[in-house]
C-alpha cells in the first residue's frame, strides 16, 4: 500500500470542489468545519453549506477554480469534466471522489468522541466496511477513554514545566496511567481532583 496517514491543516486553505451532490456536500462541510475556503462548481448548494461561507460557481469557471485553489477535490457523475479537472490540477493536492485511487489525497471515513478524531481508510477495498468498522470503534471507546486523554494532556504539559529529561517525562505519564488512585476518580469523574493529584505527583520530581 503506497499511501499513508497524515493530517493536513486546512484553515484559510482554497478548496474548490467539482460538483454540488450528496458527496461534493459532504466533502464541503468537511472542510468548512475546519476552516478551509470553499468554492463549488454545479448546479445548486444545499443551505447547509452556503450558510457556513460557500461559495456557488459554473462549471464554466473549473479553470480559474482550479488556479485559485490548494485543493480540488471531485465528486462530479461527469467523468470527462472529472478528468479535465484532474488534468489541469497537475500537482495540486487532489481528492477523487470517484476514483480515490487517481487522485493523491484521500478524504477517509471519520468520526469525533470528545477531543479524539479517528479515522479509517481500507485503501478503496471497502468503504461499506470503513463504516462498520467505525461502529465497532466506536462502541468500544468508553467516557473514561477520553478523560483519561484530558488528564494525559494536562500531565504532559505539567511535566514540561518542571522537567526537560524526557525519559523522566515518559516514564511520570506512565506512571500516572496505571495509578489506581487516578483511575478511581476518573470512573468517578472527579476531573478536577485527578489534576490535584497529578500536581502532588509532579511536586516529587526533583
């Protein structure tokens, strides 16, 4: 498998998305939640989209879109304007709804719980399979999953204030994942008490 997973920061990126369907729709809401610019080249805009600052443009202006943009992504039915498309992006970033395969950027299955996204990608074999699997994730990934993130986050950055050997740094977080002290008040959701203890931890550190 010749791909691999990366994040791409989006806010104030050009994204022009050929088409203006169920897909296009949803690629655009994807990128306009997480601060992109977003111009669509079709037919009509749901009011969804227009409302969060999309923008409506005809087909007839795929070639300015496609100059202006970082990102085109095409989620068109119109496989010769797909192809067009694809072809004057040249080395642009370029998400293939259709095809995800011809393009290079791939725009996976994902899902939000607390402060963690997840995402999968079954390299195009199934995305039937890419849904099921994230119901599965899903119902795994438990309240005291995401807490015990919030707590990790807070230790790291506490830890950083009074430590600069990382190996001590690790092996505190550590420390502070199997304590069970901690975990009792996580399942109890005594947030605030779990840092109070994390900062009399910390204090030991010499």
């Amino acid at each position: 498998m010749d791909w691999t997973s990366i994040y791409l920061k989006t806010s104030d990126l050009n994204v022009f998305i050929l088409g203006t369907g169920e897909v296009a729709t949803r690629r655009a809401n994807r990128f306009l939640d997480h601060g992109a610019n977003v111009r669509l080249a079709g037919n009509n805009l749901s009011p969804e989209i227009e409302n969060k600052g999309a923008q409506l443009f005809s087909t007839r202006n795929v070639d300015e879109l496609v100059e202006w943009c970082d990102v085109a992504v095409i989620a068109s039915g119109d496989e010769e304007m797909s192809d067009y498309v694809s072809g004057l992006a040249g080395d642009k970033l370029i998400n293939r709804a259709d095809y995800p395969l011809k393009g290079n950027v791939i725009v996976p299955t994902s899902f939000n719980i607390g402060g963690v996204e997840i995402s999968i990608f079954t390299n195009g074999k199934s995305p039937l399979m890419a849904r099921q699997l994230r119901k599965k994730i899903q119902s795994v990934i438990t309240e005291e999953d995401i807490l015990e993130i919030e707590l990790q986050s807070y230790a790291r950055v506490k830890l950083k204030e009074v430590s600069e050997n990382q190996k001590q740094r690790r092996e505190y977080l550590y420390m502070i994942f199997e304590d069970e002290t901690i975990g009792d008040l996580i399942c109890n959701g005594k947030i605030d008490e779990a840092k109070k203890y994390i900062d009399n931890l910390i204090k030991g550190i010499e």
